[in-house]
C-alpha cells in the first residue's frame, strides 16, 4: 500500500490522548505521513512539533468548559480555526484523508474543504454527544438542546464518508438514530500492549499488603466515594488490606475527607498524579483492581481505558455492571457489581481478598475474552479502514 497523507483533528492534547495517540502511531509505522492539530497546553508552548514521526501542530484556546454553553462555545471556537487551518493546508498539501476526533461532533464540518478537493473524511466518534451532554450536566432527554445535539450528530455522521465508533453498543444506538448500516466500524479503546511489556521494580510495598487499586482521574462519574465506603465496611475483615488511588481531579479533597471521616485515612494511599512509564510498574504491585463508575444513559455505554491495562498486567478487576462491559466480558471474566451498591462492591472485595483461586480464574478467563479485542485486532481493524479508503 503506497504512503497516504493523513490528517487527524482532536480538540485535547494530544500528548496526553492516548486514542489519538495509539492511532497516529500505527499510521506512522505503517509509512503514512501523519499530521495532526491539537490544543496547545499554555500560551508559551510549541506551536508544532514531531512525537514518534507525528507532526503535531497546535491552537492555544482555552479549556475550561465551566458550564454547558461554555462548552459549547469552545467547541465553535475551535471548528472555526480547524476549519481555516485546514483549508490552509490543503492549499499547500493534498490530504488523502481527515480525521476528525470528537467531540463535538460537527468539527467533521472543519473539513469540508479537504473535502471538496477530494479527501477522505473520516469521523472518529469518542463519545456520543447527546447522552455525554445529559450525563454531564443533568439535562434531560426532552430538552432542546438534546434535539439539536441529535440533529448536529445526524449531519456529521451522514457528512462523513466513514465513521469510526469505539465500541458495538454505541454503534447499535446510533443505527437506530440515522447512521446507514455499513457505514460505522468499531475499533476499541484496547491498550497498546508494547507499552506494559516492561516494567521497572518498585520498592513501595514493604509490608506486603493486599492492595486494592484504582488509577484515573478523580472524578464523581468514576464513583471512587463509593469505593471508599465499600471499603471502609469491610475493611476490618480484611486485615492487611490497603486501598491505593493513583491519580488526580476535582474530587481528590472531597476522597481524601471522606477516607478520615469513615476512619480509613491510613489503609488509604491518594499516590497522586504519576508518570505514565511508571504505571505498569504500579499496576504489578496491586492485587485487585476496583473499577466503580456510576451508571447512567452515557455511562453505561462507556469503556474504561484501565481496564485493558489491568488485563494485561494479570490482575483479576471489580467492575461496575455496565452495558459496554458485559457486552465483552462474561460473568467468569470479571467481578461485577451493581453500579451505585457498596454493599455488592464490598462483598466483592471480601469474596476476592479469600480466594486466590477465584482470583485466577478471573485474570484467566479476562485475558482469553480480551484477545478478541486487543489492540493488535484493533489496529489490523483501523489500518484496513484508512488504507482501504483513503485516497481512492
């Protein structure tokens, strides 16, 4: 397959994007030129630089997405100077394809010009817009802004002439609201196994305790204050447990008050915001991984990224009994329970912590139903989309 020219657009940065990230990579080792255009972090950083053979060029525009109008109007901004910068460049270079990473969905608009001039137009829905945005803020189904979301979605997906979606319940949904069967492609969140193929050795657990863990972001969707209270009702059956919670948010002050105020503030280590090189290295040390996201109409048709991660460092996971999971993972692959229960999640952590057997079976049972959708499938998957397609 002869090099195409790709561009993908994405409104994050792009360093710290793993999808996008994942993706361009695969492009690049496969001997496509890849471009990408992503947020700037600060004022004072690169405008453009290269990362593993990607060019990545950069806007600074603010990302503070106080509320859902301010959302939205970053959302405008951006399709505004993606959509010039595109038609820029597309004077200068002929694209054999676009990428447009959402959200919002209607970015897939900023290429229309890439468009005209023949470019494959390609949208890489992240989230399903509609749902995020009643998840997010509290607005109901009803709401006109749902409708127009809905619209908005409708238009990108038919605009696009391929759509890549991140997992089959999401594409079944959006089948029954418009998208052409044979349009979409699923490729997953699935983990760049290369990247936990070696870990380092960490010295930071001395007693050798039995260690609950949860890496990722602080936030209430990911209903870590539900962890802590599950916990701190079994804790004393579990004699040398600890709970370990990598990672940072908004929700960091209100966790680490509720630890003291349930008496578990020392069997709970808040480890902060670490390298991502150093990861695989902590995940080695856990026993248990604990995954308690909240359910909702957006939530349960979610993927947790850390998943994959725990699968490949051979940890047995507590999950949330949502949509997405169960649709891949049977009862025999992982420790479900009720989303928004304590007490379920709870009796989880106790049945785990005494049964080392039940615990393998888990690691083993995960492993063998995630080959189906592991990355190397995946890629294969997203290759074929973009070498088939791009460029006539």
């Amino acid at each position: 397959m002869s090099p195409k020219r790709i561009c993908m657009v994405v409104q994050n940065y792009y360093k710290i994007d793993p999808r996008v990230r994942r993706e361009a990579d695969a492009l690049v080792d496969h001997g496509h030129m890849v471009d990408v255009l992503a947020l700037r972090e600060d004022k004072n950083g690169h405008q453009q630089f290269i990362l593993n053979g990607v060019h990545v060029y950069t806007i600074y525009l603010s990302k503070k997405r106080a509320g859902k109008w301010r959302y939205i109007g970053e959302y405008l901004c951006f399709f505004i100077l993606a959509g010039i910068w595109l038609a820029w460049r597309t004077i200068k270079f002929r694209y054999d394809a676009i990428q447009v990473c959402t959200l919002p969905d209607f970015l897939v608009f900023s290429a229309i010009i890439p468009k005209l001039f023949g470019a494959l137009v390609i949208l890489d829905m992240h989230e399903v817009m509609p749902e995020f945005f009643m998840s997010k803020y509290g607005v109901p189904e009803n709401h006109l802004i749902i409708h127009l979301l809905k619209w908005q979605e409708k238009l990108s997906m038919k605009f696009a002439d391929k759509v890549i979606l991140i997992n089959d319940p999401i594409k079944e949904l959006l089948e029954q609201r418009g998208l052409p069967k044979g349009k979409a492609a699923v490729v997953m969140n699935s983990v760049n196994e290369k990247l936990f193929a070696v870990t380092q050795d960490l010295q930071q657990n001395p007693n050798q305790a039995f260690v609950f863990m949860y890496h990722g972001t602080l936030t209430p969707i990911y209903g870590l204050d539900i962890a802590l209270k599950a916990f701190a009702n079994v804790h004393e059956l579990l004699p040398d447990a600890e709970f370990w919670i990598i990672g940072d948010g908004p929700e960091r002050n209100k966790l680490e008050s509720l630890a003291r105020h349930l008496g578990v503030k020392d069997i709970i280590k808040f480890l902060g915001t670490l390298p991502q090189q150093e990861i695989p290295a902590w995940l080695a040390l856990c026993d248990v991984g604990v995954l308690p996201t909240r359910q909702d109409s957006f939530l349960d048709l979610s993927f947790s990224n850390k998943l994959p991660e725990y699968i490949i460092m051979g940890k047995p996971v507590i999950i949330s009994r949502l949509k997405s999971i169960r649709r891949y993972f049977s009862e025999n692959a992982l420790a479900y329970f009720e989303p928004h229960d304590q007490y379920d999640l709870a009796q989880k952590m106790v049945q785990l912590y005494h049964n080392p057997v039940q615990r393998d079976g888990l690691v083993e049972k995960s492993t063998q139903e995630y080959s189906a959708i592991s990355w190397d499938v995946m890629k294969t998957r997203y290759l074929n989309i973009m070498e088939k397609n791009a460029g006539g």
